[in-house]
C-alpha cells in the first residue's frame, strides 16, 4: 500500500496493553513509517480512529471494531493466529467485510459453519519466510552462542493451556545434547497470573549454557524457526507457522491445568475442539506426544 502512493497509513493499539510492549509498536511503526494514533485513554483513541474516518480498517481480532469503524469504512479481518484454539473460528461480527483466510482447510470449514466474507490469502506473517527478506542467521547463532557441534531445538509454548511445567525439566537434560532456544508468548511476561512461566525459564536459562531464553522485546519469531532443525510447541499457532519449512515438529499434549478445569473438565475449552471436526495438521514430520 505504501508502495502505490495513495495511502496514509496509520496504526494503534490499545491503551490496555503494557508500556513496553506499547514502547515496541511505536518503535516498529516508526521503522515501517507508518503514522502511530495515540491518545491518553482508552476511549479518545477510539474516538480519534473514528473521527479520521478512515477508507480500509484492517484488525487483527475484533476488539473495539464496532466502535471505532464508520458505516463507509471497508473493514478487513487478518487474523493474529492460525491455531487449534475455537477463536480462530468463532472471533468475527457481521461488520467485517473480508476475512483472509489463511489456508483451503480452514476456508472450507468456515464455508460449511455459513461464512462467505471469505478470501483465501495465506498467511500473511509467513511471507517473511519467501519473501528474501535478509536475515543473518550466522551472526544469530554468534549472538546467542550456540554450539555449532549440536543441532537446534526451538521451544516455543503457549500461555495457556500450556506444556512448560511439564516440559522444562526434560528440556534441562536434552540441553546435554542439543542448544535449546525458548520463545516464550508475551503473557508469560506480562500478566500477572502467568509470570511464574517466564520465571521458571530465566532461571533454568541462567543455569544451562545450552538453553537460550528469548527476551520479551524478541518479537519477529521468524529468523529462530529458519535457524531451528526442530520445533516443539503445544496448542500454539507456531505448530502450523513451521510446517512450510518441511522440518521436525514435536506437538506436546502434557497441558498444565487450572485447578477449575481439572475439577471440570468439560469447561476447558480445547474440549470443545476435540468434539468438532477441526483436525489437526497432516504431515507427515509432525509427532504428538502426550
């Protein structure tokens, strides 16, 4: 869009979200120069994105979308995720226009539930995979001080329901033989009820030469998929963001539940993923361990 030289482009997010992580969206807009919308709370914000006016609304999940978009505005919808969890399929309002989709399995299944706002596009965040963008990945493994005699493990877990209790202990003793890097998702920084997680990894990360804990300001996961040989997850998105490297995937089922949903179990939400017709991903380099 900037390209074509007809557009003003503007970004926000919300005033919710934590000071750092809001420090890093003003940093990545001013280095894609785009213009950033701010405001000191919640409601000018969207009052300002409102007042604009604008032509093409783009979101990334519906949050404010029915306030903040005007009648003329055409609103298009690409999704943040590509995972198992039931928002990926139930997260839309009649008030989006176009919906990427981001493969044929999804698209026909969101035909079958009615949808028809629908186009199918890939998923956005992989194009920096092919698109030749210039990732040195010599001096990523330099920076982070692999060893280059072992192969490369990349954890990268979900917040919840999530396998790192469960898992970090073995990835202590697999460190003997292979460098380990953990991905951690921005929650597990920053609330409050998950900060045990990254806890839990700084300190094993301090004690193991072999075991790299991404920061929380290491956003662009993409460079640590191409330098990774193995991929091990559990319910995030990043089990399907690796599948076009043709590489090993290692999907974890040992879930750490809150005491609410061991009690009853039919509340937790992956229950009701397990009953529909979603299917996991066919490959045949992907292993499911329980």
């Amino acid at each position: 869009m900037k390209n074509r030289l007809r557009y003003d482009i503007y970004a926000s997010m919300p005033i919710r979200s934590s000071k750092a992580e809001h420090k890093r969206f003003l940093e990545s807009c001013k280095n894609a120069g785009v213009k950033a919308i701010e405001s000191d709370n919640e409601r000018n914000r969207i009052n300002e994105i409102k007042k604009n006016e604008f032509s093409i609304i783009i979101i990334g999940n519906i949050g404010q979308l029915n306030h903040l978009a005007t009648s003329k505005a055409l609103v298009v919808m690409v999704y943040h995720g590509i995972g198992l969890k039931n928002s990926y399929y139930t997260d839309i309002n009649d008030r989006v226009n176009l919906r990427s989709v981001e493969s044929e399995s999804r698209y026909d299944e969101l035909k079958k539930i009615g949808y028809d706002n629908l186009v199918l596009t890939g998923f956005t965040k992989l194009d920096l995979l092919f698109d030749g963008s210039s990732y040195d990945i010599v001096k990523l493994k330099n920076d982070l001080d692999l060893d280059s005699n072992k192969k490369t493990i990349l954890y990268a877990p979900s917040f919840y329901p999530s396998s790192i209790e469960k898992l970090i202990p073995e990835f202590i003793s697999l460190g003997n033989e292979y460098n380990i890097i953990i991905k951690l998702h921005s929650f597990s920084w920053q609330q409050r009820r998950y900060l045990h997680q990254s806890k839990q990894c700084i300190s094993i990360s301090e004690n193991n030469d072999s075991i790299k804990l991404l920061k929380n300001d290491s956003i662009n996961i993409i460079p640590y998929y191409l330098l990774s040989d193995l991929l091990v997850s559990d319910i995030s998105s990043t089990i399907f963001e690796f599948l076009p490297l043709n590489k090993p995937i290692i999907q974890a089922e040992c879930f750490s539940l809150r005491l609410k949903h061991k009690i009853f179990n039919s509340r937790f939400w992956l229950f009701e993923i397990k009953k529909s017709k979603i299917q996991k991903p066919k490959s045949g380099r992907h292993i499911w361990i329980r």
